[in-house]
C-alpha cells in the first residue's frame, strides 16, 4: 500500500510541475500591458524644442562698474570691450585692441602697472596667450584672443583678495 501511495504522489508531484512549466510559459508571452502616459508629459511646444539663437551677441557693457577694484589698473586709454561684477569679490573687463602689437603692449602695460607676476603662461589654440597674473592684492586669470578682422580681446577675469574679520 505504501508503494501505490508514492506512485501517486509521484504522479500528482509531475502533474503539478507539468501545470506550473506550462502556466509560466505563457505568461511569459503574454504582451506587456499599455499605460498610457499624461499629455503633459508627452507634448512639447516648437518652442520648448528649438536651440537657442547662438547668433545673437548678448549687449556688452563699456564702462566699468562702481565697485571695480583698484587693484587691476586699467589703463586711461584702453578700449572696454566688456565689463561686469560676477559677485562682491570677482570681476571682469575684456579689453580690445587694434592689433596684436597694440595688444602687447596693452598687455605689457596691465602687467607693470599691476604689479602682477605672470605664471602659467602658454599659448591658446587661437594664437593667443593665456596667463594667471597674481599680485598682493589679486589674482587674474588672463587670455587674449587674436579675432579674424586682426584685432585683439584681452579677458581678465580678476579675484580681489580679502581679509575678513
């Protein structure tokens, strides 16, 4: 008795994996549910799509802001190009000459009347030079960049040091 009673176990065992095998097979056929998502999320206007305009220049500033710090001189008779405060204590002015040989002597002339010692000076894939200028009271991360019709922008982006209290 106990021999018929494995055999039918066995054979309800096999008939219940037989059943689980076949479900799980087509379940695993079945096509995935559609959700259908928000129009908010799916629809988006030309607008919200389109590049920026990149040929618009945004307008440049030709005088220097009130708070501009003593500690970069700029020459008298040095063309602003671009100038602004990014926070209390940096900012920048972008200088423009005629030429390169005008340019490196508006350069020279940043240099001396700063006091700046000039470190990590290298040329720029432009042609230009690129430096750190640093003195007791600032350091400036300066480039020049030659422009096709043969003028030059010289850009100073200048850190006032500080002493807090």
């Amino acid at each position: 008795m106990q021999v018929e009673w494995i055999r039918g176990g066995r054979r309800v065992l096999a008939t219940v994996a037989a059943g689980a095998i076949a479900l799980s097979a087509l379940t695993a056929c079945a096509p995935e549910p559609e959700i259908a998502a928000p129009d908010d999320l799916t629809t988006q206007t030309e607008e919200e799509t389109a590049w920026p305009d990149l040929e618009q220049e945004t307008p440049k500033v030709t005088e220097l802001p009130a708070d501009f710090p003593e500690a970069f001189p700029v020459p008298a008779d040095a063309e602003i190009y671009d100038a602004g405060s990014r926070d209390a204590a940096t900012w920048f002015v972008v200088l423009k000459a005629a030429d390169a040989q005008s340019a490196e002597a508006l350069w020279s002339q940043v240099i001396a009347d700063g006091n700046f010692e000039v470190t990590e000076a290298a040329e720029t894939v432009e042609g230009g030079t690129s430096a750190i200028l640093t003195s007791d009271k600032a350091s400036v991360s300066a480039m020049t960049l030659p422009r096709e019709d043969g003028t030059v922008l010289m850009n100073y982006d200048i850190s006032v040091f500080t002493l807090t209290p």
